[in-house]
C-alpha cells in the first residue's frame, strides 16, 4: 500500500492492548487479517481526527470512527477475515453479534461505567491517570455520561424505575449469553473452526476486558472464569495476536514494554504530570501569597504544558506492523 | 400652621366596614401645640394639590383614579379619611413597598387660606423581586423559586414566575395580570403553566401543560370570572399494579373549555367565620373550543355561618356537582369528582368513596356533600385574646354521596341514586387556623353511613385545607 | 425490549391456565398503526397462534401509553399485563405453553442469536425509515402518529416522539448512516435470514418457534404495507424462500381471519 490507513484507538492497560472494547475489537480484526495500518495508541481522544475513538483513517472514503463501518472497510481492501466462511456460517456471524451487541454489551457497560466501585476505583482510575492534564478532570466523567446513555438507550425506558431488578436482570442475561457462547465455541480453537474470523474479534474484544481487568466488584468475571475454553480462548488470542502485551502483570498504567517500545507513550505523561502538579501546586501557593487571584495562576500551568506536549508528541506514536 | 401628620394612622384596619374606629384616631393625631392653633375640624376646606414623592414607573393615570377621591373632600376629617382610602387603593394595587401621606396647609402664592396640600411619599417595589421555599410533603421535597415584576409596564401589571423542582416532579408557571385602571376587581390574567401531579388514591400521575386566560369583574355583590382554558393532560399509571381501569385512561388528551365562576362572600373571615354566607357556583363547557374533551359541569358550594350561644358559631354548608359528558366518549378520570378526606367528608380517606377498580378510585360524575358544624372557642378558653383565637373546637355532621348517573333516566332516577348509600359521618375536634387562608384539623371521627370499598379513617384523623366542608 | 419487565413477569407470571378473555391491545389499525408497532404487534399475534392461544385484539388509540413499558403490543391477562414479544414468550412460557422446548442449547443459543439480528437490523431500519426519513416523516409517520389527537397536538406529540427516536438512533450510531446504508443492513439481515432458513419449512425444520414469528412479523408487514417507495419491500422480495415462509405462516396462522387486502400475499410476485 502507498500510504497505510491510520488507526486511533484507546491505549494499552489493564493487560489488554487497548481498554476500550470498540477499539479492541478493531485492532484485532486487524491483526486477524494482517491490515498494514499505523496505529496510534493515544490517551486523548480530542486527538483523534473524529473526536472519537476508534477512528481509521482512510485514503478514500475520509475518517471513519463506527466499529462496524471500519471493518467493512477493512473487508473491502481485502482484508477480509470471513473469506473461508460458508453464506450460513456468515449469516450466524451477524446473528451472533447481534446478540453481544445485545446482551453482553450492557453489562459490560454496566460493570466499568455503571457500577460505581468499579467506575471509581477501576475506570475512573486508568482513565484519569492516563487523560492529558487538564483533560482528565471532565473527560471521564463526561464519557461515563455517553456510556450511561447508550445502556439507558439499549435497555429501554425503564432504565431508572428499578435499577436493581434491572441489573439482576442484565447479569442473568449475560451469564445465559457467556453460556451459550461457551456452548458454541465448543472445543473448536475459534467460532468457525482453526481459522479466526470477524465473530472471533467481536467475542474476544467483549470478553478480553471482563477476563483481564481486576475489578473490585466482578461478578460476571467469576462466570466467566467458570468457563474454561471461554479463558483460553481468551488467553490464546491474546499470546497469538498480541504477543507483547500479554503476561504483562497489568498495573493500572503500564510499565514501558519489551519489544519495539511501542507503548512506552505512558512514561513520558506520568513523569510530566509530576512535574506538573508540583508546579501547579507552586503556582497556586505563590499566587495565594500574593492574593492575586487564582484564575490567572491556572492561565499559566496550561501554556507550559502545550509546548511540551508537542514535543512530546513526536515520540509517542510508533508505528506498529 | 399646624401639621397634621397622617403617618400616625398607619394602625388602621384594612377592611372598610371597620374604618368607624375615628376616635382612636383622633387621638393618634399629632397636633402641634401652637398659640395660633385653629380649629380645621368643622371648617371648610379645600385640597389643591396632592405631591407624590417617590414614583418612578408608575404611570400618572392610574394614580389619578386612585386619589381622585382626594379633591372631593370638604373638611379635614373628610381629607384625613379620603387620603387614608386612596393610600389603602395604593398599596392594594400592589406595587408600593411603603405609602405615607402627609397633610399640609397650602404653600405658594396660589394658595387659598383653606387650601390644604396632600403629599403621598411612596416607594415603589423593586423591578424584580424574587422568593425561595421549600416544600415537603407526599413524600416528595420540592424547591420553589419565585420571581416577582411588579409594575412591569407602571400600570399595577404584574409578571410572576413560579418553578418548583421536586425530587420527583417539575412545574413551572408564568402568569401576567393587568387589572383596569381605576378598577382594580376588574382585571385581566394570562397563565402559562406546566403542574404534574401524583394522585395515589387513584394510582395516577397527571401532568398538564397549559394556557389560560381569566377575566375578573364584579357585578353588584358579585364577582364574576370568565376563563379559558387550554390544556394538554397526560395520563400515566403511578406504578405497575395500577388497576387496568386507570390504565385505559393513560395518555394524551386536549382539553379546551370555558368556564364561568361566581361568588357571593359575605363572610368577613374565610377561615373561621362568625356570620355571613358564602355561594360559589362554577360551570365549565368542555369541547366547543376544539379538543378532544367534551363535557359540561356543574359545581357549587353554599355556606352559612351564624353565631350562636356563648361565642359559638353554628355553620352549615353543602356542596354539590354533576358532570355530563357531552357525545359518546365516556368521562375522563382527570375530569370526574372526588369526595372523602379530612376536609371534606371526614371519616374517610382522601378522596376514597364511591367508584373504585381494584383499589384505585376512579370518581365520579356527581355528587353532593353536606356538613353541620357547630364550632366554639376552647374550653376553659386559655389564650383568650391572643393565640387562642387562632384555635377553635368544633362538633360536625358530615354526610355525601359520590356516583356515576346514567343519563338516560331522567332527574327522578337521578335523586334516588344519590340519595341511596349515602356516607355519613359524625366527630369532634380542634381546628387551627393558619393565617387567613388555611386550617389544619385533628378530629375523632367516627364513619357511619360506609359502602363497601370505601376507605374509612376510623378515630383520629388530621387535616389541612382551603377549602372545607 | 424492557428487561425489568421481563424480570417482573417471570416473578408473578402464576400456573393459573390460560383464560378465556386474554387480550391483545394494539394502536388503530387502519388509520394510526406505523411500520414498526405493526411488525411488532403481528408478531406477537402469530407467537400467540402457533401456541394456539386465543385473544381478543383490542384496538386503541393510546395503547401505546397503556403498555407499562411504552411500547406496543401488550396482553392483558387476567389481571396481569405483559408487554412485547420477549417478556409475552416468558409469561406464556410460565403458563406452560412453549415453542422452543425441543431446541437444544446450541439452537437455542441460535434462535436467541437470530431474534436479536431482527430486533437489531430490521426493527431499526423501520425505525429509521419512519422517523429519519423525512419524506416518509412528512407524508407517512407524523398524519398516522398523530391521527388521534387534534390539532395541536398531533404535531407535539408526532416531534415529541421523533426527537425521541432519532436521540436512541444517534446513541447506537444510526443518526448519521444514509437511506441506503440502511438498505444495505436489512439486505445483510435478509441475506443472513434467507441463509439460515434455507430450503427448511420453518427455521428450526418442521417447527415454529418464536423466531418465526418474529420474523413473519417484521417480513409481512414490510411486504404487505404501503410506502412512498417500495425500496425496502423490493429488498425482501428477491430472497424468494423468505416469501414463500411469509405466505406459509400466513396460510397456516392467519387463514379464515381478516379478508382484507393487508392480509393478502397473492399480491406480491
């Protein structure tokens, strides 16, 4: 390819190569088909060309940001993981991503963002380390509210009556739904045999981030583990396609990685965050003493932090593949 | 010349059947101990001009007709009451903080020797004033915010916006009143308003959005409204086991109607009258207008109050309605009468007889309610004079009947109906009386005359309200 | 679908047998009834046939605000009242009655999965044809939606409802796809559906389940229902066994009831 398609997803944690599930789902569908694309792993998603995550940018048809848009596209360059899949095999692909859409897709959305432990002490926490300063004091809470939104939209109206019997009932949805899938997948290596396909990216990026991230409050993680191929299933894509993000012990914010140092972007932030709430904290402290008010002390720590971002933003984005 | 500072009959009471108290006032009346003192009392004169200090938007006219009264008076008595009649014409309007008038020989060189000149220093309310409350009860707390423009236009018209934020529901009204120049009773009012409301003797969340316009103007004796009004009403079931009756009745309506109310009060006290009587009859046609409502109903509340022995007043009042759907659509739960609660057949719960579905009541299309009191001061009367006049204890009869008719019978079928199962219920009790516009009750009561499916109150009830049997 | 509902039926839905004056409550057919209400309200009619249950349809004009969950058709038995497809199929299923019993975990696994892929593609692209498409918003969905009420209401409650509809659609991403995006997703969905079924009677062979009504529910009424432009009906049409399953059920389910012209298939092809 002349100039390869750009990718902007969510970056690497909780031992996953990227957080967000849409964006996990498109990286691997990517990986299955062995797209030559750059991949930008950020943590500000107002650096995405559409705002959003994920994002592909694309030759012909300008940025793409909806899961299913991309992966079309993908298919249409030829990059087409359900090439060897019978017309019946193909139709029980859309079937059954209807149905994670459905049925898995609340729940997950209700463990990270809807529960509030979990949201406090798991997401709110990776999120909020991981936003550039000053985003990460509004951006979190500000996608909790589209997340929130989006289960409200896929649950219906009744969303607020009864919060409680409505979470017994996504929970026993889901578990039924991990079931059946477990039930599929049979002792088969994926969904349709030895072969991934699209199917297998959409069920692994719902799974991945249930198995892997250590919340505080899991229930349907104790499920899941109960279902063993679902975990190996899980784990072998993760050591097949994602070689050096795997093993990793998942601290919240990762160590800089073996490898090729592709997501070693983290570093740099934490280490500039330091360096910034310290002189935040001195420029509040001064601008205290001398009662100058504190509006113009917070005019001044953003414009030191945009010339370093900039250059920073040069070393950041490695290129993958 | 003396100086005769009117500031010192601010005491005076407001309504104007009392006024005749002028001997206390005489001596309120500061007179300047002068040697050339002169006796204005039964001299003629003449007021030549009336100052007003302090207007800033108020427009001239509709000062005008407020003390032109003023000019007409022939001896300082007469100007005393007159300059003390338009001051309470003021503040009545509405848009003044503070009127003093001050009375004074004429100065200048036009001046008549038994000119006198009239000085109204007033202060007018601000351009915008606002309120804050909180409101608890139902279960639900509200937050209301007021904001008040007195005055918008400098003539007594009036813009007020209400918003209630409740941890349930939200309302909201706006409202704009006009009253004529001159003619205070006669006025004009505009409202805008969205009220939700939970009725859960009925299982039902009601939430209108609506417009109206009111005229008001007096008739002789009476007060007459005129009332249009538009409303877009939105039924749902308060909760999932509502009776399948009132889930018929969900969703969206329009209501147009016009309506006329009339009163007769000749009570002096709304609350707890001595004497005087009271008749309040309201009709409202429903359908003609447009709207997908239709009906006509017929409302009326009579009320009777006489003194009796020992400081005890004996009352009597009774209610009644019909409400008659007009073309084959049957009555809408929102539109038909409730009766029952502690203001008004005591006994009984609230708004909890007659047609009921599964626990919901449903109301009905016609009803009446009666009730004898005879209400006495507390025994042993401790307080007397002060906040004991604010209590009262209080022996009633109640009785009332609440149905759906069928129309076709005829005015025969019609009394027989209300008048078989009738509720009836008899007690005692305390009544409080909360400024001049509301009571609360503690009554024991005991209900007597119960149909199967009515909710009683058996023993201790309480009660607040406005509006009483 | 409103899973609270769900969950409260399958607590009270009681043993008690199936009563004689079940009803089924539905907007007005001929005047208020849109695309999506009708797919779901035939759908639940033909589930309600193949478990030979009897109800009586009952047409109102606020059904819509009668249903506890908001939506379209529910049944009102006994004293209980359940709406849509998914919870009905639970409270029948309480009551003994069910279609998917011999299906093993894997088909059962499936026919949940397929379900979905309706209520995902078909049911949002007739969402999206009669509250995103404007010409059929202008002709269509706002003079029927609003047929009941008088004027002016019908217009609030019409933008009311639209508004609130295109919000859901913006928030799983259909807000910005095109008309023929959307074509393209049922044709996906009709391809994927016409796959399954194949040469079988019915999708789980000789059997109906609940996915066949669901399917004949959102089929027929896309087949058999007037539009501005026949786009979406041709889609369907040229998967030839998906017709022939239509005219099946229709034969099957609905014969002897409602001669009237939306209940013929002959019509078509």
């Amino acid at each position: 390819m002349a100039a390869p398609m750009e990718l902007y997803c969510w970056a690497s944690g909780w031992g996953l190569p990227t957080v967000d599930p849409d964006c996990l789902t498109v990286l691997t569908y990517a990986r299955f088909t062995g797209a030559p694309l750059k991949v930008h792993k950020i943590t500000n998603p107002w650096r995405s060309p559409s705002g959003t995550l994920p994002a592909l940018r694309t030759k012909d048809e300008g940025i793409l940001s909806d899961t299913h848009q991309i992966i079309t596209h993908l298919r249409k360059q030829k990059f087409n993981a359900d090439y060897d899949l019978s017309a019946r095999q193909g139709a029980d692909t859309l079937a059954f991503v209807s149905l994670l859409q459905k049925k898995l897709l609340p729940v997950l959305i209700h463990t990270f963002w809807g529960d509030a432990k979990n949201y406090v002490e798991h997401t709110r926490k990776w999120y909020a380390e991981a936003i550039p300063f000053p985003l990460n004091f509004f951006l979190p809470s500000r996608m909790q509210k589209q997340q929130l939104e989006r289960l409200q939209v896929v649950c219906g109206e009744n969303y607020l009556d009864s919060e409680e019997e409505l979470e017994k009932e996504l929970y026993r949805e889901a578990c039924e739904c991990l079931t059946l899938l477990s039930q599929r997948l049979g002792r088969q290596k994926f969904f349709f045999g030895d072969s991934p396909a699209s199917l297998d990216a959409f069920v692994f990026s719902h799974l991945a981030p249930l198995l892997k991230a250590k919340l505080p409050n899991g229930k349907l993680q104790h499920h899941l583990k109960s279902l063993q191929n679902l975990c190996n299933y899980c784990t072998a894509i993760l050591s097949l396609y994602f070689p050096w993000d795997e093993g990793d012990p998942p601290p919240v914010v990762p160590k800089a990685a073996a490898g090729d140092g592709s997501e070693s972007e983290e570093e740099p932030y934490k280490r500039r965050n330091q360096i910034l709430s310290v002189l935040v904290g001195l420029a509040a402290m001064v601008g205290y003493a001398f009662l100058s008010g504190i509006i113009s002390v917070q005019r001044q720590a953003p414009s030191q932090l945009r010339p370093r971002a900039i250059t920073l933003e040069e070393e950041e984005e490695e290129e993958e593949e | 010349m003396g100086t005769v500072h009117a500031r010192s009959l601010e005491p005076l009471p407001v309504s104007g059947p009392d006024f005749g108290a002028l001997g206390e006032e005489a001596e309120l009346i500061e007179v300047e101990p002068e040697a050339k003192q002169e006796i204005l009392e039964n001299k003629n004169v003449v007021v030549q001009h009336v100052h007003f200090d302090g207007l800033e938007r108020t427009k001239d006219d509709i000062i005008m007709y407020e003390i032109c009264d003023v000019f007409k008076a022939k001896n300082l008595i007469d100007v005393m009451r007159k300059s003390h009649e338009a001051r309470e014409k003021l503040l009545r309007l509405g848009i003044f903080r503070q009127v003093e008038v001050l009375i004074d020989t004429c100065q200048g060189d036009d001046a008549l020797p038994n000119g006198l000149d009239v000085t109204f220093e007033v202060m007018e309310l601000r351009r915008l004033t606002g309120s804050y409350n909180t409101m608890v009860g139902n279960n639900e707390g509200s937050m209301v915010l007021g904001l008040k423009l007195p005055n918008i236009f400098g003539r007594a018209e009036k813009v007020t916006f209400q918003f209630s934020y409740g941890t349930k529901e939200t309302s909201y009204g706006l409202s704009f009143f006009k009253p004529q120049p001159g003619h205070f009773e006669r006025n004009v009012s505009l409202n805008l308003y969205k009220v939700t409301g939970q009725f859960p003797w009925s299982s039902l969340r009601e939430t209108d959005r609506g417009i109206s316009t009111e005229i008001n103007f007096p008739i002789l004796k009476t007060n007459h409204a005129l009332k249009w009004e538009g409303v877009w009403r939105e039924l749902g079931c308060l909760a999932r086991t509502a009776s399948f009756s009132v889930r018929e009745e969900s969703g969206h309506s329009l209501k147009s109607s016009v309506s006329h109310a009339m009163v007769v009060d000749s009570r002096k006290s709304s609350i707890l009258p001595r004497q005087g009587a009271l008749l309040k009859i309201n009709q409202e046609l429903a359908g003609y207008t447009g709207g997908n409502v239709s009906f006509l109903k017929e409302d009326f509340e009579v009320q009777l109050n006489r003194p009796f022995l020992w400081d005890s007043v004996f009352s009597a009042s009774l209610w009644g309605g019909m409400l008659v759907p007009i073309g084959d659509k049957p009555s809408s739960i929102a539109d038909r009468f409730y009766l029952g609660g502690p203001t008004s057949v005591r006994g009984f719960n609230m708004y909890s007889i007659g047609p009921q579905s599964e626990g919901d009541y449903l109301g009905g299309e016609a009803y009446w309610a009666g009730g004898l009191h005879l209400y006495t001061p507390l025994p042993f009367r401790p307080g007397h004079g002060g906040f004991g006049d604010l209590f009262r204890t209080h022996f009633f009869l109640n009785a009332g009947n609440l149905c759906n008719l069928n129309y076709g019978e005829g005015p025969k079928a019609h009394l027989r109906k209300l008048a078989e199962c009738i509720r009836w219920s008899y007690g005692a009790g305390i009544v409080l009386r909360l400024g001049n516009i509301a009571r609360l009750e503690l009554n024991y009561c005991i209900p007597m005359g119960v149909q199967s499916g009515d909710r009683i109150c058996d023993g201790i009830q309480f009660g607040a309200g406005i509006r009483f049997l | 679908m409103s899973l609270a509902a769900e969950a409260f039926v399958t607590q009270i839905a009681a043993a008690e047998p199936w009563p004689g004056n079940a009803a089924l409550y539905q907007p007005l057919k001929e005047e208020q009834i849109l695309l999506s209400d009708n797919a779901a309200c035939l759908a639940v009619q033909a589930f309600l046939q193949m478990c030979s249950l009897p109800v009586q349809l009952v047409h109102r004009a606020n059904a819509e605000y009668m249903s506890p969950s908001g939506k379209v058709p529910f049944i009102h038995v006994g004293n209980q009242v359940v709406s849509e497809l998914g919870p009905i199929v639970q409270f029948v299923k309480a009551k003994g009655h069910s279609l998917s019993d011999g299906l093993d975990e894997v088909q059962k696994a499936e026919m949940k999965a397929y379900m979905e892929l309706v209520n995902n593609k078909l049911l949002t692209a007739e969402l999206y044809l009669q509250w995103c498409d404007d010409a059929t918003v202008q002709e269509i969905t706002h003079p029927r939606y609003g047929s009941p009420y008088p004027w002016p209401l019908n217009h609030i409650l019409a933008y009311q409802k639209q508004w609130e509809v295109r919000r859901k659609m913006k928030a799983i991403g259909w807000g910005c796809k095109s008309f023929d995006q959307v074509l393209e997703d049922v044709d996906q969905c009709c391809q994927a559906l016409s796959q399954r079924l194949g040469t079988q009677l019915y999708f789980f062979n000789k059997k109906p389940t609940e996915l066949d009504a669901l399917v004949f529910g959102h089929l027929f009424t896309i087949l058999t229902t007037q539009l501005i432009s026949d786009e979406l009906s041709e889609k369907v049409k040229s998967y030839s066994n998906l017709i022939s399953f239509c005219r099946r059920i229709e034969q099957h389910y609905f014969e002897g009831r409602a001669k009237d012209a939306t209940f013929r298939l002959s019509l078509i092809s």
